[in-house]
C-alpha cells in the first residue's frame, strides 16, 4: 500500500511539472531589460517583446532559453548574437515560432509577415 501511495504521489508530482513546463502560456513577457539595449534595435525589441519573450525572457522556459535567452542576450558576443539572429529569423520564416500553442492563445501577438522580413534584415545585418 505505501508503494502505491508513493507511486501515485510521485506520478503526481511529474504531472504537475511537465504541465507547468508545457503550458501555453500569454504574452505577458517582462521588456524591462530590452528597453534601451544598445544590442537590440527598437524595432526588433519590439517584435521581441510582443513575440518571443514569454518562453525566451527570464521568466521563461527552461528549454526555450536554453536556445536563446534574450535576457543574457548582451553577453553574447558578437558572433553569438549574429549566429542565434539567424536561428531566430530562420524559426519565423518557416513559422516554427512562436510554437502554436502559444499562437492560438495569443493570436494577436503572431509576428506579421513584416515583422519576420525586419528580423530576416537585421539579422543579415549582423552577418555582414
């Protein structure tokens, strides 16, 4: 009987997690340290903010800042920040991100076809 109760307890608890972890979540990303980032143009901080930070910012999931985390995004280096912009405009191009949980909870925060052609360009941008 305890081993079923500790089972159960246990199934539990890694229910809980993953739900946490997969959740869709709203757009609610915190900009703060995006405003003024000489790294990051207004305008694609903009796009940024509206569409990536809820998983990419530092309240957001593990695994997706493990790809790119955007409140560190100015201690990358240079090549870093030109390697991971083109990851980014890549991911946008072929509407891999935002993934679609995300898309159908916030469908007025998917990123328009010119707000991917501003990320496409800056990131040719720090490629030159």
């Amino acid at each position: 009987m305890k081993r079923t109760i500790g089972f159960l307890g246990i199934s539990l608890a890694v229910v809980f997690f993953l739900a946490l972890a997969f959740r869709p979540m709203t757009a609610s990303g915190s900009g703060k340290y995006l405003e003024g980032n000489p790294e990051l143009p207004d305008s694609v901080a903009k796009v940024i903010q509206k569409a990536c930070l809820d998983c990419h910012g530092e309240d957001g999931n593990g695994m997706a800042k493990s790809h790119v985390n955007f409140g560190k995004w100015n201690t990358y280096d240079a090549k870093k920040q030109a390697g991971k912009a083109v990851d980014i405009s890549k991911e946008l191009s072929k509407a891999a991100m935002p993934p679609g949980k995300w898309r159908k909870n916030n469908p007025d925060n998917i990123p328009t076809q010119a707000e991917v052609d501003l990320i496409k360009n800056w990131a040719k941008a720090l490629n030159k």
